[in-house]
C-alpha cells in the first residue's frame, strides 16, 4: 500500500518520524481538500481539524489570501540562497517578528521546522558563552515532560521518552528538572501551599550541576506534545526567569506550538509579561502553509557575537526562502486583519467552558487545562484518586480513534513511562473557529466519550 510521505522505498512510502502506523485507523485516509476548520476526504467524509494538525493549521484550511500570496511570490523568485541574496519579504518578515516578539529579542533566523528552532537556540546560547570565554558552559537544561523537536540536539533537550528511547545513546545526557504539572504533581504537593517547588527544583538542579556548566534553560510555556497542554500557575515563569537571571543562565522559550497566537497572545511568555533570551517559533507561523520556523535572538546575545566571530555556525540550504516568507507574511496580514489573535483569547475561554461542562458528564475526564486556543483534556481511571491508566491501556490511541472515526481530529499526548504518566489529548482549532463550530466540535466530543466510556464498563 503506498502511503503519502516523505522518503520512498520500493514503492511504500513511510510517514512518520516517531510512529509507526497511523496516528489513528489502520491506513491513512486520502485528503482531499480543506475550507476553513474542515478537511474533507478523498471519500467525501468531513473531519473537523479540532487539533489544527499538530497545533499548526491558524488559520484554517484554503484561505484564498495565502494561495494568492503564493502565486505573486512564485511569479517573482521562490528561492534565493541566503549567502548570496536576501529578499522583500524575508527582511519584511524579520522585522515584523522583531516587533511581535518582547523586549529587545530582533535578530531572527529562518529554518524549516520547529526542531532547527530549537537547536538554532541551543547553539546560539552555547556560542553566546564561548565568545566571552566560557566554553565549560554547554549543558542546557530542560524539564522532565517536555517536547522540543526529533532532531538529535532537540531531542537530547525533550523529555519525551517514547520519542527518545530508540536514540538514547546518541543523545546528550542533558539533565531535567520537573514539570509544572499541578493536575499529578511530582512531588505530591499542592498549589498554592506547594510554593512552587518545581521552580526551586530548577534553582536545585543549577547548584547540584553548577552554573557555570549551564547554557541555557528551555521550556515550552505550555507543555504540548508530551503533556496535553499542562498550564503552570501564574507565578511559575517569573520565578524561572529569574533564577535563570541570577545564574547568568539563559532562558529559552520554545514558542514552536504555542507561538503566533496559539495562546491568545502573539507567544505564550506575554501571559507573564517575561522576556526570554530567545524564542523559537515555528508550527503557526506559516500555519502550515509551508515549511518555516525561526529562533528569536536577543540584542544582548547578538551584540557579544557581533563583538566577536560575528558568525553563527547554523543555517539550512531552505533557510530564509522568498516564498516561504512571503507565505508567513500573508499568514501574518491576515491574522491582523481577522483579529485572529483577539479571537483565540475569545474562543478559548469558550473552548474552556464546553470542555468543563463535558468533565461534570464524563467521570473519564479528570483535568481541563490550557491557555487561549491550545486546549487539553487528560483522562483518568479514577478521577477521586486522579489514578492514570496504564500506558498499555492505550486509552488516548483508542479515544482519538473513536473522535476520527466520529470526523473529529485532536491529537494526543502521551510521552510514555518515566515522563508524563497519564493520557492526554490536546484541542487546538484554528483559531479562527466560531462559537458554532465550537459547539459543534463539543457535540462530536461528548458522543466520542460516551463511546469511550461504554468501552470502559
Ligand atoms: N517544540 C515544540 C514545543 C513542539 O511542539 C514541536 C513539535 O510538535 C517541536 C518543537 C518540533 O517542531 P517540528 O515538528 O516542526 O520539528
């Protein structure tokens, strides 16, 4: 059977870096097209993209400004190698990053995918120490329930076990700390009485290890792919970044989900009014409508790098293509002329509410969690005792299949063994979904957990 993907081999082609069979079903539908917050199948079946993808559709399917957009650029030039030409539009695009982004974070790097974001901003912070002399400083430090991308250096920063475990012994033993996850807190405590013990845990970890071996810090400001958008109490990232600050540690945030609006906001930090050191934006950002991501840099890193080997040793032949800046132009013009950041705030808060009213029905369901439009529910064998299931249980791959099936698409969340221990799936529309299709979204939901839970009797 031949699948759609991105390397062929006798005629089978293989999908997927971390899966080996389709997220849900047997074989994978063929699409069609897409309007909006639909995708429609080959076979004329309709699915609302309740997850956008992997939290990357924005702005929904077949707008006609994007495909317009495409066409005036690919008339022009596509692609350019960035050591010989820069364009309009990638030099418009930084500049309109720069003045999204907080603070004084305006040096912006193109690449193809959120896990070169990432890695971007773990060479750049690495680079940042080695230019004043301080090559010792290389360990960057991440958390325990954590996704930053499937590359190696991305990889070696994600604690993401499932995703880790066939490539440990090529990955860097880079050291975690715990999650914010006050839903099953790792040390048993409760907020607020807890006093944010997994902000001091950070604060323990740098002394154990000593600063002066540590890079950077990174963080998803919610967590995503291996938590199920895992929300910390407001007074978390203040804390983090200013320990971070008092070490003479860099903080990165990894905005590739929750950047460009996801969470109501331009990224996720200006909830907390905290300015990272660099951001690394991707998913969102074109919406999907190409390949593009980006790593944010400060002024402060830039000027030390200026001041010495003025070059950064990162870059990918697609980096910074015309095309695909012109495409996240287009995304970013028409997120301001739709209000479409104003409206994921809006909707989200709905989302929140439709997704509270489905916990009081279904026992199953023991968190509702998430900021703006990135949404997770986590479902629980016990919710009195907030008991997970057992990983082998595979109650996330039986629960998305039940919503596919029903012509709902959510994604799911489930890092495996020594990382996040329960079982998650996370909601993130276009955020450019209405209130109806919001209600619509929560009918297929509510019908999806009644199967569910019929399966579970
Ligand atoms: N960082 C975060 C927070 C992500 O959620 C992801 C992907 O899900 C990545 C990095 C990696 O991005 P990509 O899949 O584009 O390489």
């Amino acid at each position: 059977m031949a699948l759609s993907g991105f390397a062929s081999c006798k005629g089978v082609v293989w999908v997927n870096t971390h899966l080996i069979k389709p997220l849900v079903g047997e074989s994978y539908p063929v699409v069609d097209y897409g309007r909006g917050i639909y995708l429609f199948g080959k076979d004329g079946k309709k699915y609302i993209d309740g997850s956008s993808g992997a939290v990357t559709a924005n702005i929904g399917h077949g707008v006609k400004e994007i495909y317009e957009a495409m066409c005036r650029q690919a008339e022009k030039v596509s692609f350019v190698y960035r050591s010989h030409f820069t364009s309009e539009p990638a030099e418009e695009l930084a500049e309109k990053l720069a003045q999204s982004a907080p603070g004084d974070l305006n040096a912006v790097f193109f690449v193809n995918s959120g896990s070169e974001a990432t890695e971007t901003a773990l060479k750049v912070a690495i680079q940042y120490f080695q230019e004043q002399g301080q090559p010792e400083k290389i360990q960057i430090l991440s958390r325990r329930t954590s996704y930053h991308g499937i590359t190696l250096g991305s990889l070696s920063m994600s604690g993401h076990p499932l995703r880790r475990q066939r490539f440990e012994p090529l990955l860097e033993d880079f050291p975690a700390v715990a999650p914010p996850y006050c839903y099953q807190c790792p040390f048993k405590l409760s907020y607020p009485s807890c006093k944010m013990k997994c902000a001091d845990d950070l604060e323990e970890a740098i002394l154990s290890i000593g600063s002066e071996n540590i890079a950077a810090f990174i963080a998803e400001p919610v967590i995503g792919a291996s938590g199920g958008a895992i929300t910390p109490p407001d007074e978390y990232y203040p804390r983090v970044k200013a320990i971070c600050e008092k070490y003479n540690i860099l903080f990165i945030a990894d905005e590739v989900m929750t950047g460009m609006g996801r969470t109501g906001k331009m990224f996720a930090m200006d909830h907390w009014d905290v300015v990272p050191d660099i951001i690394a934006t991707g998913k969102g950002m074109s919406a999907g409508y190409t390949p593009m991501a980006a790593a944010i840099v400060s002024d402060r890193i830039m000027k030390v790098i200026e001041n010495g080997t003025k070059v950064i040793m990162s870059g990918h032949t697609f980096s910074a293509n015309p095309f695909s800046a012109a495409v996240c132009l287009a995304v970013m013009d028409y997120m301001d002329k739709n209000n479409v950041v104003q409206n994921a705030q809006k909707q989200g808060i709905y989302l929140i509410e439709k997704l509270k009213k489905l916990q009081e029905e279904f026992e199953v369901i023991g968190d509702v969690r998430g900021k703006g439009l990135l949404c997770g529910i986590e479902l629980v064998r016990d919710r009195t005792a907030r008991e997970p299931f057992s990983l082998n249980e595979k109650i996330t791959e039986t629960f998305i299949s039940i919503c596919f099936e029903n012509g709902l698409i959510v994604y799911p969340a489930v890092a495996g063994v020594t990382g996040f221990s329960g079982d998650a799936v996370i909601i993130a529309p276009p955020l450019t979904i209405t209130s109806e299709e919001i209600d619509e979204l929560a009918g297929i939901l509510s019908s999806s957990l009644k199967q569910l839970t019929g399966k579970l009797e």
